[in-house]
C-alpha cells in the first residue's frame, strides 16, 4: 500500500490565542497590582507562582519540522503526528494556566485590603470583566480537549499506515530475494503472498434488471400523515406501479394499480367506504385486492395482486417481494430527545444506487454545497470515515457526523451543529444541538428513485409551530438536493454508456464501497450478507 502524506494532513490551529484585556492594562495601585496574562504574540508574562514547574514547558513551534509544501514518507509524517500532540499539549498547558491566574485575580478583588480603596460599582465591572475572560477561558480548554483527541486519533491512524507499509516493503522484499536466487524452485515461492492491490468496483453500463433477491425487505413507501381515509398515494416500485390507500378499518393497503378489467389506473378513481373505486367502470376493490362491486353487471370472483402492507411509527411499509415477508419491520425512529419537523417525498430521475452513492459520501461537500449547507467550509488535507471493522455505521472526520446505512436502502444520520460553516474539530457527543436526518431511497425503476426525506432537531420546538415552516423546509431541502442532482445525473448518463462510477476508491469511499459490496451480495443472491453486524 503506497502511503503518502503531506504536513496538512494534521490539525494544526494557527489561530491559538489573542492578547486580552489585561496586557493592555497599566499597574495601579501597590497593594492591588494587576498583572498581564498574554502577551501579544500568545506567550505566558514571566510570573513567579506556586505552579511554575508544571507550566514551566518550551513553546514546541519553533521545532516544527520544516516540511511545508513537501510530500512526507511514513516516518516523516509520523513525526509531525507527535509534534501536534506536543504542541496540543502545550496549548492546553497555557489555557490551564489562564484560568489558574484568572482566579488568583478574582481572588484579589475580592480581597478586604482591596475592597477599601475600590467603589462597589468598580468591583462589579472588574469581577464582570473577570468572569467574562474566566468563562473565555473555560472554552478554550474544551477546545484544547477535542484538539487533543483529533491528534490522537490522527496519530494512531499515521501509526497503522507505518504499520502497513513496513509490512508491505518486509513482504516485498522477500518476495524479490526468493525470486532472483536462481536455486529458488517453484515450491519455495508458494507460501509468500503479498498484500493484494485495491480491487475497483465494476459500476458500469444499463442498470440490469433488479434481482427477485432485492425485493425480499421491508420498504417504507409513504409518510402516515400523506395517508388520510379518503387519499390514494400511487407509487412505482421495482418498475411496477402500485396504489395505497386505507381500508375500512383505517389500516392501509397496497394493490397493483391496474383494474382487472379494462386496465385503468385506479389511482385515477376514488376511495369509497375503505374500497378503491375505478373511475372507469365502478369496479370497487379492498385491501386486500377483492373486487367487492362490479356495476351493471354480476359480480364474478375476481382479485388483483395485493402486497403485505403496514404502518409503523409514522410510516407506511410494503414487502414487494414473493418470499414471506420478516416478522419485524426495522425502526426508524429518530433519537430520542428528537422533534420531527419536517417530512418530503420527491420523485427523481437517477438510479436509487447512485443516490445512495451520493448521501453516503461526505467529501464532496464543500466542493459541491458551496451555496448552502456547506457554504464556508474548508477543505480538509484530510477526509477519513472511521467504522467497526463488519459494520454499516462509522462517523466521518473532521466532520461531526454520524452515518449509517440501514438496508435495503435508508440513510440515517447525526449532524452536531456548532456554528454554521464551522464543522471542524468537534464529534457529536461534543455538540450541544443537533439535526438528524432519514434519507430512504426506494427504487422505483432503473431510472427513477422516489426520495423520502425527514428532518428532526432536538432544539428550537418552536419551530414546529410557525406556519408555511414545511415549505421553507422543502424549499432547502431541493436547493441542496439539485447541487447534487446535476452531478448525479452526469455520472447516471455515463454510466449507461460504459463509464466506471466506482473506478478509484479512496479512503473516504469506504460507506458507498460497503454499501456496494452488499448490494453485489443481493444481486448473486447470497444466504449469507455482508456487514451483518
């Protein structure tokens, strides 16, 4: 495995510290001195204290390995990896430093010898000042925290790449003596294997016709709340067409959306006393695909095709395929703590696999979502998704976000919001609010997805009570999907004509090349899936 690296693959802060109000400030009185914490240039006022041997630490930059601009080897990389823990180190050093002084300072404002030459109102807008620069503080440590568990991480994955190239240049070298030792038999050579190359996925050409494999889950197909006594929802699933409606007893039901007799669209008709009625003759069908009615005419024993339909937890769930359908349906509940706010369904002209390629890709976010989401972002030397080695779940890095792949074709994630275009540096747990998302992508042919979107927050409930919010939610959520949508359908039409859409993976493919290899495993029809864990 060829490991290259470059010093911007590391996290670095530049921007590390400001001179505060106090290095501005001039001695006062002799029994109240105040002193200055920072310096302008982000370096510790020489002060002699009880802490000085624990902070007494050199500033690490100036031994910054001067390799700005240069392509690193392994070892090389590595050692700009542990510079950043010292430097992390440092930098949470001085912050603690920070606070400890802050709070020797408010102790001396309070102080009874200093209180008899101070008014009231100059104590309070001291002690102000002190706990607006204590609480200033405070945050940068936590920022130092999450500085230093983004250096380890990074350092433990510059380790394993060590790691991996010494294994492979130790496997490789062997490999060459025994070949070039002219003793050497064929026998000898069996046992050495070296470490195989990236194989690319083969994503090329018309979509194939759907494996009878794919159709055997549970798909949700419609929102409950698009669903009333008196609604049809017609819908088109692995290229064929299918009407929802309640019956009358208010559960719904799934039947082809063709009439027995004439082939009418029975979407077209109406729902009458929980039967859907075909608006070209009458002829009245149940859930469960009996025709109950045929007008003008006896009735004959005639039935459609009806698919196992249910409803849960605001959904409505069809199994479209011939084996019985699993006893349990999957949950797709949003975390708890979570508020729904808004729920869309859009019709879309892409194979579902290349909208699933899509959403389970981070990366291409700031280059792609540069006018909304993602407008400010910066680009990382450094993309990563990090997941259990058998497993459709992981978080991406730098990027507070969590990601799953639930199958067949759902995409459910976690987004941590701190401040908008700044993303970087924080996991979810160490956001304060957040936004999660449910993306199903339900194939309705090999050229047409129909996309069920829902958005929850677990902040700002006031939210859900601002009338028309569902159309501002909608208008977002098609601003952000025809970014991607444009893309998506270049890389669909080159497809078609021969183009590999999955010629290179790279690091931060590895969810979309997951999801791949689990979708090949369907289409041979595998017993036992991939990622089951």
């Amino acid at each position: 495995m060829a490991c290259v690296s470059t010093a911007a693959t590391l996290f670095l802060p530049f921007s590390i510290s400001r001179s505060t109000r106090f290095s501005n400030r001039k001695g006062v009185s002799a029994r109240f001195p105040v002193f200055a914490l920072i310096g302008e240039e982000g370096e510790l006022v020489n002060k002699k204290n009880t802490w000085g041997a624990l902070f007494d630490v050199e500033d690490p930059r100036s031994k910054f390995p001067q390799c700005k601009g240069r392509f690193l080897d392994v070892n090389q990389a590595l050692e700009v990896a542990r510079f950043d823990i010292q430097y992390c180190d440092w930098r949470a050093r001085q912050d603690l430093l920070t606070i400890m002084l802050l709070h020797e300072k408010v102790v001396e404002v309070l102080n009874p010898l200093a209180r008899e030459y101070k008014s009231i109102g100059t104590m309070k807008k001291e002690l102000a000042e002190l706990q607006e620069e204590l609480a200033q503080a405070h945050r940068q440590v936590h920022i130092s925290e999450a500085r230093v568990s983004t250096a380890l991480d990074k350092l433990a994955y510059m380790e394993a790449l060590v790691s991996d190239k010494l294994l492979q240049d130790q496997t490789t070298t062997e490999l060459d003596r025994t070949s070039s030792s002219p003793s050497t038999s064929t026998e000898t050579l069996g046992p050495v294997t070296s470490k195989p190359s990236r194989k690319a996925l083969n994503v090329s050409g018309p979509v194939p016709p759907y494996n009878s494999r794919m159709k055997n889950f549970w798909y949700p197909v419609a929102f409950s709340a698009d669903l009333m006594d008196d609604t049809m929802v017609p819908i088109d699933c692995f290229e064929e067409p299918w009407v929802i409606f309640r019956g009358k007893d208010g559960e719904p039901g799934c039947l082809q959306n063709t009439c027995a007799h004439r082939a009418c669209p029975l979407h077209l008709g109406s729902v009458n006393e929980g039967r859907i009625k075909c608006p070209y003759h009458g002829w009245e069908y149940s859930t469960d695909g009996k025709c109950e009615k045929m007008p003008s005419t006896k009735l004959l024993n005639v039935k459609i095709r009806a698919l196992p339909c249910f409803e849960q937890e605001g959904m409505i769930w069809i199994w479209p395929g011939n084996d019985p359908p699993t006893a349990t349906i999957p949950s797709l509940q949003p975390p708890e703590g979570f508020k729904i706010h808004a729920e869309i369904v859009m019709e879309l002209p892409v194979e579902h696999g290349l909208l699933l390629d899509n959403l389970l890709d981070l990366a291409h976010a700031p280059f792609t979502h540069t006018s909304t989401f993602a407008k400010g972002w910066s680009v990382p030397s450094l993309v990563k998704f990090l997941t259990p080695e058998s497993g459709l779940q992981g978080y991406w890095d730098p990027y507070p976000i969590d990601m799953e792949f639930r199958p067949p074709c759902m995409v459910l994630s976690t987004i941590g919001i701190s401040k908008p275009g700044k993303l970087e540096g924080q996991s979810t747990k160490q956001c304060s609010t957040h936004l999660h998302q449910l993306h199903v992508c339900l194939p309705s042919s090999r050229q047409k997805t129909r996309l069920l979107y829902r958005m929850s927050l677990d902040f700002a409930p006031v939210l859900e009570h601002i009338p028309f919010m569902q159309y501002l939610w909608r208008y977002f959520a098609e601003k952000v999907l025809n970014e991607d949508l444009r893309l998506v359908l270049g890389q669909q039409d080159r497809m078609i004509n021969g183009a590999n859409v999955w010629n290179i993976p790279v690091s931060y493919d590895k969810l979309g090349v997951r999801y791949r290899v689990w979708r090949d495993a369907v289409d041979r029809g595998e017993k036992e899936l991939p990622f089951n864990d």
